[in-house]
C-alpha cells in the first residue's frame, strides 16, 4: 500500500511539473520585430536604457530572483566575421564586468548556436558583485536586420541555476525574429517600378 501511495506522490510530481513547464504566455514586440514565449507567473520588470522586455520569478527561499531580459540595439548589418563578432562580445562583456565593484568573474562558455535559423553568440558566465551571492548568468547575441538583440539571464548560481535552466531553455528556443516589414510606399513603388528586360 506504501508503495502505491509513493509511486503516485511521485506521478502527480512528475505531472505538475511537466504542466508546469508547458504553461508559458507570450510576448510579441512589433516596435523592436521580435517575438517569445515566457513561463506563466514570472513578473514584468521595470525597463531602463535599452531593455525592451524583462521578467523576473523569485523562488521562496532563493536568495536572488532569477531574470530574464531582452535589449535591442539598432543593427549593425550582416555579420561578415562571426569570429570577429564574438570577440566584440567577449571584450564588451568584459568592460562591463570591469565598470561593476566584483570579487570573481570568471568566464564559462564563449561558442556559436543556431536560434531559430540565425547564427547566434552564447556567453556564459560567474560573477559575484561586491558583497553578494556568486550568478551564473547566460547571454545570447542575436544580429537581426534590423536590431541587434541581447538576451540576459542570471539566477544564483549552484542548484537554483540549474533549476532555473530549462526555464531560460524554454524562453530561449521560443525567441523568433519578426520578418521587416516595409513600409507602405516602399512596397507601392517596387510593384510601381517597371521591370528590367
């Protein structure tokens, strides 16, 4: 009888999780072209300099929240160099570390991956603010054509970090960049513009 009581204990576990992860609402930003999905109950945050969009979810006993944001810069243009580009990442990640008071910064990952189609900078990294507990914290660089897209995540480092990983996984897989609309008369004029033979 233990057993059966167990064994569904650790099924409806198994369930409310799994329900859990799938309930996610979504986000879609026609000013910046992006769109993305994020887990029902996370909270807006406050948006300052050039974040566009930004959640957060504090876990009752964690000593951090864990936050998710999207800041959008105007492109650049197309990548010629992505090893360039990456190194641009690298360096502006580290005068950023530099500009802050820390006791550790330490890097993790520094790679390309493909989101949704589009070749994509991941940095990963450890960091500890001057008195605080150590983030792990997650970027994504996202060139567009017409904005250039950071994606931010952080969360306590150690097992709320890894709790909260397929959480930024989710949000992450779900980012789609929204196709540039031209405008009104720029369309009128190519259909106006007779052909060349």
């Amino acid at each position: 009888m233990r057993h059966k009581a167990l064994i569904c204990l650790l099924l409806f576990i198994a369930l409310s999780g799994l329900l859990q992860a799938q309930e996610m609402l979504s986000h879609k930003s026609t000013k910046y072209g992006f769109e993305l999905a994020y887990p029902l109950g996370w909270q807006h945050k406050s948006l300052k300099d050039n974040t566009v969009f930004a959640v957060y979810h504090y876990p009752a006993v964690a000593t951090l929240a864990y936050e998710f944001s999207v800041k959008a810069d105007p492109s650049a243009g197309a990548v010629q160099n992505f090893n360039s580009y990456m190194r641009d990442g690298d360096r502006q990640l580290a005068r950023e570390i530099q500009a802050v008071e820390s006791e550790t910064y330490q890097p993790l990952v520094s790679r390309s991956v493909q989101i949704n189609g589009i070749t994509s900078h991941r940095l990963e990294w450890l960091h500890t603010p001057m008195r605080q507990v150590e983030q792990h914290h997650i970027r994504v660089r996202i060139p567009g054509p017409k904005w250039d897209y950071t994606l931010d995540f952080s969360a306590e480092a150690g097992w709320y970090f890894q709790k909260a990983l397929p959480y930024f996984e989710d949000i992450i897989s779900s980012f789609q960049v929204s196709p540039v609309k031209k405008c009104f008369f720029v369309r009128l004029f190519e259909k106006l513009k007779p052909a060349k033979h």
